[in-house]
C-alpha cells in the first residue's frame, strides 16, 4: 500500500533542493565576479615579433581570464600538468606581469626541452 503523502513530498523535496543550491551559489565569494586588478600594457610591437614565455598563474585563477584581462592572445592555455598559458610577449609585457606576483607565479622564456640520457 503507497503512502498518499509520498507523491506529496517528491515536489516539495526537489523544491528545497532547488532552494538549497540556488542560495549556496548566491554565497560564492564575490572575489569570483571581481575583475583582475592588472595594469595597462605599453604599447608593444606586433606580437609576431617576439619569442614566446610560458607564464603560469596562480592555481585559483583562470589562466584564459588572466591572458584576456591582461589583452594578451595565448597560444595555448594549459589547465592540467600547470595553470597558465603560452604567448608571445613583447619586452616591457613579460616586465609587467612579473610585476604583478598576486597574479602572475612566473613567466619564463619557452625552449626545447631534452633529458641528459642519465638513468
């Protein structure tokens, strides 16, 4: 025999569960929807005339939204093995993101990589 307040209480359920994820994602930090504070770029030369940097960012940031919030266009944006993107970079942009270290972890010129053959 079916519990007549079953078919009752399933709508309700889903109500306050809806409830419940609606107010938890209204308390995520504020620091989320927050814009980087980053400097403005010097001028710089076309970025096809300078080398490429690996620049990673702090875990917690989207390295995508730093790359756009800095007006650089990445090669590549790495989310896994590291947090950050690869770029090409005129002098005085590699200066600036090293300044900013509550941003930026470090910025490092891209090479060829190889091991030394040492077991």
């Amino acid at each position: 025999m079916r519990n007549p307040l079953s078919r009752a209480t399933v709508p309700l359920a889903a109500t306050v569960l809806a409830a419940a994820v609606l107010a938890a994602v209204a308390a995520l930090p504020a620091a989320a929807a927050t814009p980087l504070p980053v400097p403005e770029f010097r001028a710089a030369a076309p970025a096809a005339d300078h080398p490429t940097y690996i620049v990673t960012v702090h875990p917690e940031l989207d390295p995508g939204t730093v790359a756009e919030a800095y007006g650089i266009t990445p090669i590549h944006v790495y989310r896994d093995a590291l947090n950050g993107f690869a770029a090409r970079l005129s002098p005085e942009q590699v200066e600036d993101l090293r300044a900013t270290r509550s941003i930026v972890r470090s910025v490092e010129a891209d090479g060829t990589a190889s091991t030394s053959g040492i077991r």
